[in-house]
C-alpha cells in the first residue's frame, strides 16, 4: 500500500509518474479501478459496463470492457 500525496501540481505528476511505472511493469493490470470492486463482488457487471461506455473513446474503456465480458466468481453470484 502506498499514499500518495497529490496537493501540488509537482506531487500529482509525481503520482502519476509512480501509478504509470507500476501499471506498465504489472503487464497491463491497472491500480486501484473498478475492476477490483467488481471482482470482489462490491458491484455488478452492470455497472462496469455502465462505466465503460464511459470511457469507451479510452484505452481504459477497452480495458474495462474485457473486464466485464470475463467470467468472474464473485461475492455476489
């Protein structure tokens, strides 16, 4: 677990800097996204593909619809 502190513009490029580097070297898995709370079961697969549209025009809005076509186990199935 890290805090990052992002008050100034130097600490939120930093930030991103550091969730950038870490998501590049975990092959692709993004850090702290709606895909953990729908693999834990917190929301449906309804609402990722809600927020997906949202994003669809993104690279995370791909990487959030193959999240949501997946078959997942949760809490809640």
């Amino acid at each position: 677990m890290a805090w990052l502190d992002t008050g100034t513009q130097d600490s939120l490029f930093a930030g991103f800097n550091y969730i950038y580097t870490i998501e590049k070297r975990q092959d692709s898995k993004k850090i702290s996204c709606i895909e953990i709370a729908y693999k834990e079961g917190f929301i449906a697969r309804n609402s990722t593909k809600t927020c997906q549209r949202s994003w669809e025009k993104a690279s995370y809005g791909e990487y959030l619809n193959n999240i949501a076509n997946e078959r997942i186990v949760t809490r809640q199935e």
